[in-house]
C-alpha cells in the first residue's frame, strides 16, 4: 500500500468516525493492519512539527564534475554517430 494511503487509513482510525472492523471492511485490508498503521502515525507525529524540512540530498563538487565529463563524453558520442549516420546512403542520417 502507498504511503499516502496509509496515511488516510490512519488519520481515519485516529478520528475514530468508525470502528477498526468497519474501517477494515470499508477498504478491505485487515484490522491489524490499521491498527499498526494508526500506532506509526500517532508515534511519529511529533516528526511533523520539528520544523526541519526533508533535507536535499546534498551532491559533492567531485560528483557534480563526473557529472560534467559524462556529459561531454556522451555529447561527443552523440555528435559523432550522427555524423557518421549521415554518411551512410539510405540511413535517413540527418545532418544538423
């Protein structure tokens, strides 16, 4: 199941609207289920008002460079085959 639907499932067992056995039946998973998903929500609720925001992920300069070379490489890969492409009759090889 995705996170989100967890989530709906929770908050709904939390809002107690209607009892773990009808919210079960309602969407056809088992009660233990809800009932763990209720218990993770309520334990880490707290998380939600830390006021730290999902942190990207953070990429070293060395990183951001092979990035770079990789590109080239295949830019230079790219820009020669299409070369190549052209000078085959019948290819359909398009010069830019």
């Amino acid at each position: 199941y995705s996170a989100e639907f967890k989530a709906k499932v929770a908050l709904e067992a939390i809002r107690e609207e209607l009892t773990t056995a009808e919210l079960a039946k309602k969407y056809d998973i088992h009660p233990t289920m809800i009932s763990g998903w209720k218990r993770t929500a309520i334990e880490n609720m707290a998380q939600a008002f830390t006021g730290q925001a999902t942190a990207e992920p953070t990429i070293s300069a060395a990183e951001v460079g092979k990035l770079h070379v990789k590109i080239g490489q295949l830019v230079v890969e790219r820009d020669f085959l299409l070369e190549a492409s052209s000078l085959i009759p019948g290819t359909g090889g398009k010069k830019r």
